[in-house]
C-alpha cells in the first residue's frame, strides 16, 4: 500500500486503518502525524479549547473491572456531593474560557432523575454554559428528561467493539445495549461523546480496528478515547500501561477519520505526563479536559490554572 495515497483519500478501507496502525518507521510516522495535525487545523483552528468536569460522586452500582470506582473495591474512599455543593463549586470554575461543564458521577442512583434535572435547570439559568452529562448508562425516561431540562451532550463511553470483551470488563452489561443507549441519546437531540479504551488487556490488534470503525459508524460531536492504565486493586494490576505511540496512531487516526469531531484528552496524570499530552495534541486532539474531584479542595491556584490552561496554548499545541 502507498502511505500517501491513502492519506488523500476521503475515505479509508479497515485494511487500510490496519496499515496505518502498523507504521513503525519514523518517516512514515511522521508523514502520519502532520496529515492529522493538518486536518485538525483545516476544520478546527489550532488553538486548545478546554471543558472542565466536576466528578460529584464517586459511588458506583457496576463493578466493571478496568474502573477504580467499581463497586467492589472497598479500599476507595467514597464521596457524595448534594447539589448545592455542586452549584458553589461550579461557581468557582466558571470562566468566560469554558464553555462546557461535565457533571461526571459513577453509576449512582441517589442521584435520580429530579435531582439531576434539578442541577440542570439551576446551571441553565446561572451560567451561559454547555452542559454535558457523564451518568454512564442509565434509562431512557432519564435521558428524555434531562435533555428537556436543558442538557446539551451526553458522554457514554462504548469502551469496546468486542462484545464478548465488553461484557467482561463491564459485568455482563452488553455491548449492543450501549450503543442503543448512544443512537437514542442522538435522537433526542444530543450531542454524543464516546470513545474507546486503548489497549485493554486481551484487546487485539483487529478490535482496535473495529473500535475505529464504530466511531465512525456512530459520527460522536466529541471522542473521548482513553488509555488503560493498571490499578493495584485489580486482577490487572500487572498489565502493562498503553505506550504513547499506540495512542498517537489512534488519535491520529480517529481525527482522519472523522475530521470536524472534538477529540478529548484529559490532564489527568494517571494518564501521561506533560510531555506526552502535548503529543497528542500535536498529532489531532484538540480539548483539554481539566478533571475536578468532588472531595479535591479548589485552591486560589488550581482555580487559577483552570481559568489559564487554555490560554497557553504553547504547552499542548
């Protein structure tokens, strides 16, 4: 296969994806990572937006087994947030630079559909701001009434095209059930928010591929593609963390394949380091997410690198 002739393509073959993946020499690496940079400047400018999301709860009813909220982890500290909690520090962060506030929980059903919408209604009318739901998968009455509460987008991960995968990681739940939850959030007026996670344990090569491929199927508004990263608690904890390299090819395809769509990557350091954000800036993703804990105390500096990470964009752009 010729490299350039598939970067001009418009569209791309999973034969073609799986070619992409499998460069290894620099020069090609390189001719790789300046198309997608090159396409995420053509559609969306060269500048670092940022959303910031307020995880308010970190109790969780599933026990999928990558997540460190699962249930069964007894050694996590628990948090709940009442909603006022989350209004004041809402309030905080809010800055004429965010434009999108994440209300991010595990899978927590004291949380119901009221209170939620509650939340909604009072960010609505306080602040001019995008609101984004990050509830995981919950029911359809739910989604129904949010969105006509005022929510804006919805995050809901698929995590893995592999159904038998996806059904071990996630206890059971099934694969074709999320992304029935996913095109019904579309239907009601949603923008979507999904992605995968990169290097799962017993993923292959051709799930990767397939995990491309249903991005594509699906054209979210935003990607929010993750690295797996080990936690101690678990049968995983030996696994190894996906290397940056892996995840530039990803990023970097994901952004061919799907040119206008936010790409997310997170500031969190369970993640990478610095260096290795800029990266994937560098080669198609183009928010960053400032993550915020419930139980995290919002200092006068950490407010302060929030309102200022987006201006500076030199450091990931």
């Amino acid at each position: 296969m010729n490299l350039l002739e598939i970067l001009n393509k418009t569209e791309i073959t999973k034969e073609e994806i799986i070619f992409l993946l499998n460069l290894e020499a620099k020069e090609d690496l390189s001719i790789l990572f300046e198309k997608s940079r090159a396409i995420k400047e053509l559609y969306l400018g060269r500048f670092t937006n940022k959303i910031a999301s307020i995880q308010f709860s970190n109790n969780c009813e599933n026990n999928c087994l990558y997540c460190e909220l699962r249930e069964d982890n007894i050694s996590a500290e628990r948090f709940r947030l009442s909603p006022d909690e989350i209004l004041v520090k809402i309030k905080k962060i809010i800055s004429n630079d965010i434009s999108n506030i994440i209300l991010q929980s595990g899978s927590d059903s004291y949380y119901d559909t009221d209170m939620i919408s509650y939340l909604i209604y009072k960010i609505k009318k306080d602040h001019d701001i995008q609101i984004t739901l990050h509830l995981l998968q919950r029911g359809f009455d739910e989604y129904r009434a949010w969105k006509f509460a005022g929510a804006d987008n919805y995050l809901l991960k698929f995590n893995s095209s592999n159904s038998e995968n996806f059904s071990f990681f996630n206890k059971n739940n099934k694969l074709e059930e999320r992304i029935n939850n996913l095109k019904y959030l579309k239907r009601l007026g949603y923008k979507i928010c999904t992605g995968n996670i990169v290097g799962l344990p017993n993923q292959t090569q051709e799930d990767l591929v397939n995990d491309l491929l249903l991005l594509k199927s699906l054209e979210p508004e935003m990607i929010f593609n993750t690295p797996f990263v080990p936690r101690y608690y678990s049968k995983f904890k030996n696994a190894d963390k996906t290397n940056i390299l892996l995840m530039q090819k990803i990023i970097a395809v994901t952004r061919i394949l799907l040119r206008k769509s936010d790409i997310i990557v997170s500031d969190s350091i369970d993640f990478y380091d610095r260096n290795e954000k800029k990266q994937l800036f560098e080669v198609g993703a183009n928010i960053l997410l400032m993550e915020i804990s419930g139980n995290e105390i919002l200092t006068k500096n950490k407010i302060s690198e929030i309102k200022t990470s987006a201006r500076k964009d030199k450091i990931v752009n």
